[in-house]
C-alpha cells in the first residue's frame, strides 16, 4: 500500500520520503495556524458566531489542503484568505450593510465562476500568458512579503508615524527572542538539518513557555493564549447558511467581481511562488497538472462558503513546507489533517507564540529570493515591471497589487517601443482589466 501511495505521489521522482514530507505538513501548518484565531476574530465583526466561524475556518482549510494534496498532488495548503476577509467584514457588510448570509452568497458564486473558467481552460491561459521573468519577480517579491511579516509579526519591524515602518524595541522579549530563533534556524539549515523550520519553531515556542512559567518582567506579552471554542457541532450556526439568491437579487455584481478578481491574481502569484521554491515548474516554464490545481482552488471556494466562511486561497505560507523538504501532495495533506483536529483541538491552536513562527517566515523569505538572479536586470524592458513587481508587493502589501503593476508596465513598455507580439493579446487584456481595477479602487 505504502508502495502505490509512493509511486502516486511520485517520491522517487521528487527524491522526498514520508518522514520529510510529514514534517514539511506540520511546518506549514504551523505558520499557517494563525489564520484559526485570526479569521473568526475577523468575520465574527459581521455577526457570525465566533465558534461556527472558527469550526468553518479549520474544516474548509482542511478539506482545501487536502483535496489539493490528492487530486493536485502539490505541497500547496488552503485557507480563508487575509484581505479578502477584511474585504468581506469591513466592507460588504458593515460599509455596505450586506448581511452575512447574503455575502457569503457572492463567495459562492465567485467560487462557481472560478470552476468554469477553470473548466474552460481559461485560468490557465491566464497563467501561461504571464512572461517568466514576473514570475521570478513574483516569487521575489513575495518573499519579501513574507519576510516583512515575519519582521512585522517578531516586532523586529513597528510603526511609525513620521517615516510609515521603523526599528522596534529588540530588547522586548518578542524581538529578542526571535532573532535567537533566527540564527537557530540558520545554523541548522548551514548544518543541513533535516526538519530545520520545525525544529527552529518548536524549540522557541519550549523557550518562551519556559519564560513566561517563571512570569519574568522581562517575558511579559511574550506569550498570549486564551482558549478559542470551537468543535463540529458549532458549524450549525453557518454551514448552508449562505443567501445565493439574495446575492443575485441584490446586484452584487461587483462584490463578486473583486472576490474572483483579486483571489485570481493572489492565487497565481502564490502558484508561482510556490512552485519555483519547489523547483517544480518544467523547463518551458510550464506547471504540471495545472488544471487540477485550478480545480482544487475554485472547489475549495466553493466548499468554504457553503461551510461559512469568506473566499478559501492558496496559502504562501506553503513555502515553510517547501523550505523544509515538501516536494509532494502529501505535505499538503498532513497540513489538512492537522487542521481538521485543529477543529476540536481550537482552544490550543494559539500555544505558539508570534515569536516563533516570525522567524520561520523571514528565513523562507530570505530564500526566495533565489529568483531573483532570473531576471535580465540590464534590460529595462525587463527590469522596470519586475522591480515594480518585486518591490509593490509588500510595499502595498497585496500579491495582486504587485503583478498588476507589472503586468501594466510591461504592455506598456512593449506597446510604447513597438515590441509587442500579436500572440501575446491576453496579457494586454489583463493589464487592461488590471487598470479597470485599480481605478475601481481608487474610486471606492
């Protein structure tokens, strides 16, 4: 049995094994757990229960990573997405006074418009029609994403009123504690030792349990758990809740649109990421079984609505998993099973602390950056969208927000210089829909 799974997921091809990609699942999950607390504290504003959202949150991360891991067989783990959440709370229902239920209706059919152009094939002519150079800009760009929230979440990073982002306190217990996970997690990788993401999280996490038990001045705030309801039974309260018809009948139309739009672009990005870090993106620039993971995303949409919760996204959390070994759909699927216990394990979800996972995520940030050697910087054809890709990502903190800055940029640079292809026609068509959002944005 162990055999077929091993030939399905093709291990010898991927060159992984059970124990890596056992514990590439459990490095994902855990950098990605925060999401159990911070969604239901989110979408809870909007009326939802707490316990229902928080039993939606889990079950549609699981089910997500899961069906990605086996149909896709990618180390790509699901979840509600940040900033879509936000989207959904802040502004489809208390600006806009849309009730939960009906909301949850446009998710829905967001999710369903995902599935036909999926089914289409037009998802993936969207992504092969991107030039590969974004792609390494993207992945670039998005490590630097991720590293700023690593140093953002460790208060490496604050504030600032007066220059936006400044130096925080390093002496504060977070700060300093997660510079020593930091350099742990660096010397063990200089080590080669296997599990160096996991080890580095687990042993921060024993250090500032430690600290807070003995209640120094020093650790206080280091760590923060209060326990979260949570379990099956609550999910009564969402599940199938969802309004679609109300969703119609109010004209929505919009609200839907920046759903699809804007997990569209974030999913891509977070694809590309993914896969390059993995190193699993054929020589022609191509990914293998696309349609499938398309399939798996706009499903896993789908299924969170119907659960009770905004639009379910790729995580690029994932590449924790990948910088610890991941290679396969089963990375994945331990992250899935992970968060499935996670439902009746909620009130323990938060026992790691930020200043564990921070430096787990400016690590992998750091070794994304790998891509960046691919693009032809000495080409301003090239360089000008990558670099506005690669630098707008985390500077508006926003996948999407980047790639279309670059997407933009590089139809205008070939249009501007006569250097345009006709077979290169979608492209243009994105960086125009791309604009029409942005100047949608910047109306609202």
């Amino acid at each position: 049995m162990l055999k077929q799974l091993e030939r399905y997921f093709e291990f010898t091809h991927l060159g992984t094994t059970w124990r890596t990609e056992i514990l590439a699942g459990v490095t994902t999950f855990l950098t990605m757990a925060y999401i159990v607390l911070v969604n239901p504290a989110i979408l809870s504003a909007t009326g939802m229960p707490l316990a229902a959202v928080t039993a939606a949150t889990c079950l549609s991360a699981a089910v997500g990573s899961i069906l990605m891991g086996i149909v896709a067989r990618y180390p790509i783990a699901l979840a509600p997405g940040m900033g879509l959440n936000a989207y959904f709370t802040y502004t489809v229902c208390l600006k806009m006074h849309i009730p939960w239920q009906t909301a949850l209706g446009a998710v829905f059919l967001s999710g369903v418009i995902f599935l036909a152009l999926t089914a289409a094939g037009i998802r993936q002519m969207i992504l092969r029609s991107i030039p590969h150079e974004l792609y390494a800009a993207v992945a670039s760009g998005i490590g630097l994403f991720i590293a700023f929230i690593g140093f953002t979440k460790a208060g490496i990073v604050v504030a600032d009123p007066a220059t936006f982002v400044s130096l925080g306190n390093i002496r504060n217990a977070t700060p300093a504690l997660a510079l020593f996970g930091l350099i742990l997690m660096v010397a063990l990788e200089i080590r080669k030792v296997r599990g160096t993401i996991l080890i580095g999280v687990l042993s921060t996490t024993a250090i500032a349990w430690i600290l807070a038990a003995f209640k120094l001045p020093w650790a206080a705030g280091l760590v923060h758990w209060a326990p979260n309801p949570g379990g099956f039974h609550a999910l009564a309260a969402t599940a199938f809740k969802l309004d679609i018809r109300g969703a119609l009948n109010k004209g929505l139309l919009e609200i839907i649109f920046v759903f699809f739009f804007v997990d569209l672009f974030d999913n891509l990005g977070t694809l590309v990421a993914v896969t390059k870090r993995a190193g699993l993106i054929s020589a022609d620039h191509s990914i293998p079984r696309l349609n499938r993971i398309l399939m798996a995303d706009a499903t896993s949409t789908i299924i969170g609505s119907l659960t009770g919760t905004s639009t379910v996204t790729s995580y690029v959390e994932s590449t924790a998993g990948v910088a610890a070994g991941g290679r396969s759909g089963v990375t994945a699927i331990v992250t899935g099973l992970l968060f499935l216990a996670a439902i009746v394990a909620a009130p323990f979800v938060g026992i790691v602390p930020p200043a564990a996972t921070a430096p787990a995520l400016i690590l992998v940030g750091c070794m994304m950056l790998a891509t960046i050697t691919e693009i032809r910087w000495h080409d301003p054809l090239v360089a000008i969208p990558a670099f506005l890709t690669l630098v707008l990502i985390p500077l508006t903190y926003s996948i999407a927000n980047g790639l279309g800055f670059g997407v933009i940029a590089w139809a205008v640079l070939h249009l501007a210089t006569g250097r345009y292809r006709k077979q290169d026609w979608l492209l243009y068509i994105l960086a125009a829909l791309f604009l029409l959002r942005f100047i949608y944005l910047g109306a609202s």
